[in-house]
C-alpha cells in the first residue's frame, strides 16, 4: 500500500506536469486508512475517478464521499466492478454474497446524489457466449433499473488473455508493421502512467511487471515512450481499451 505522504508528492508532480486527472485503482482504494484524506485533497486540483469493489462502501462511507464530492472544485466519479449479471456466476469468481453487497453499494452512493458507474468484463461472455437474444449490456441495464436507478452508467471491458483465463498457445502481440501510420494516441499508454509503491507503470494491468516498470520516484523521467511488448497490448490495439470513463 502506497504511503500517504508518496502520493502527495506524486500529486504535486502531476500538477506541475498539467496532468488533467487523476485515476485511483487497486487493490481496493477504500481500504487505504487515508483515502477520504487522500480523496478531498486530490479534488482540490483534479478530476479524479476511483475504481473500487464496493464493499468497503458503509452507509457512513458512502455519506463522506457525497460530502467530499459536493465541497470540492473538481468532479468525481466513482466506478464499481461487477464480475456477472448472474448472481450465482459472479459469486463464484468474487465470494459468496459480493454480488448483493456490490448491488447495495451502487445503491447507497446513488442515493447520496451521486451516478456511479458499473464497470463489468465481457469474461462470462468469453467462456459461455450468450444463447439468447439479449446483450449483455441490456441485461447490465436491466439489472441497475431493478434497483431504481433511471440513468445507468456502464462500462464494459474486453477481456485480456492473462491471468487465470486459458491463454491460447498463439498469443498475439503487437508488432512494428501494425504500428506503421497508427495514431498513437488511441492507446490509454500514450499519455497516462500508473504510480504504485515500488515505481511507475506504462499500464495498471502490467504493474509489478519488471518491463513495464518505467521509473522509480519521478513522473518526469517516466514520459518516454512505453514499449508494447505484452499480449495486454495486443487487447488494447485492437478494442481501443482505455480505463476511462467512455
């Protein structure tokens, strides 16, 4: 878990560099002990999202978050993450009753006057493809309007080949030739880099990965180019994947 004190400096890095906002991920944010701290203080100079699981979002947490949110210069976005529109399917990646508590704390922070936004994965889709004529994104919607929410907001993800998921023996990569005449910007890498306690990333799903990493302690230092050598990047090449918020 990052010190308190490291991300305000980091901050004060992004402000002198004219970063224009700032993204928190994990990990779980609303398990650091300062991040309400951490919260105001950010919005003070930045549009900031936070990408969180839910379930640390009480009823006393979500209020602190509304009051933070409707003090600050900046706006705030809070995403939380589903795994499954099926309650049985996403328990068995997240834990026995995380769909619910999830669900309650979209609940809780959309009563408190803000729009969270869901972010889900096309991974159920990946292994059991749809049978039935209703997309995915429509069952999402449904599923936001049972809870009387007339606006949902929802994100969807494509799946990386990594991790737990069965990887296919010819994993694609990104290569020079595909990148010849290739707008460079379309790539979230281009132009954000993910801080964490041991250095600075190109990408927040390759954190801790040693070609990844791209500095120590200083943003300025981390402005060069990232190199796309991971399948991730294949992903994102293809799809157009960025962690923002569209």
């Amino acid at each position: 878990m990052m010190e308190k004190d490291a991300i305000f400096r980091y901050l004060e890095q992004a402000k002198e560099l004219g970063v224009k906002e700032i993204y928190y991920t994990g990990g779980e944010p609303f398990i650091h002990p300062d991040m309400l701290e951490i919260l105001r203080l950010t919005l003070r100079d930045f549009p900031t999202s936070v990408l969180t699981n839910g379930l640390p979002l009480n009823d006393q947490r979500a209020t602190s978050i509304k009051e933070i949110a409707e003090s600050s210069r900046f706006s705030l976005e809070i995403r939380l993450s589903l795994d499954d529109y099926d309650e049985k399917r996403n328990d068995k990646i997240r834990g026995k009753g995380t769909f619910h508590q999830v669900l309650n704390a979209y609940k809780r922070l959309y009563e408190n006057g803000l729009l969270p936004i869901l972010t889900v994965s096309e991974i159920q889709d990946y292994l059991h493809p749809l049978k039935s004529n209703e997309s995915a994104y429509q069952k999402y919607v449904n599923l936001l309007k049972s809870l009387g929410v007339q606006r949902p907001r929802i994100k969807i993800i494509p799946v990386f080949e990594m991790g737990m998921l069965p990887i296919p023996k010819d994993n694609h990569l990104v290569t020079n030739g595909m990148l010849k005449g290739f707008d460079h910007s379309l790539l979230q890498c281009s132009s954000s880099r993910i801080v964490a306690a041991d250095g600075i990333y190109g990408c927040p799903i390759l954190v801790g990965k040693k070609q990844s990493k791209m500095g120590s302690d200083s943003l300025v230092q981390a402005c060069s180019p990232c190199s796309l050598y991971h399948p991730a990047c294949y992903t994102c090449y293809m799809t157009g994947m960025t962690c923002k918020n569209f």
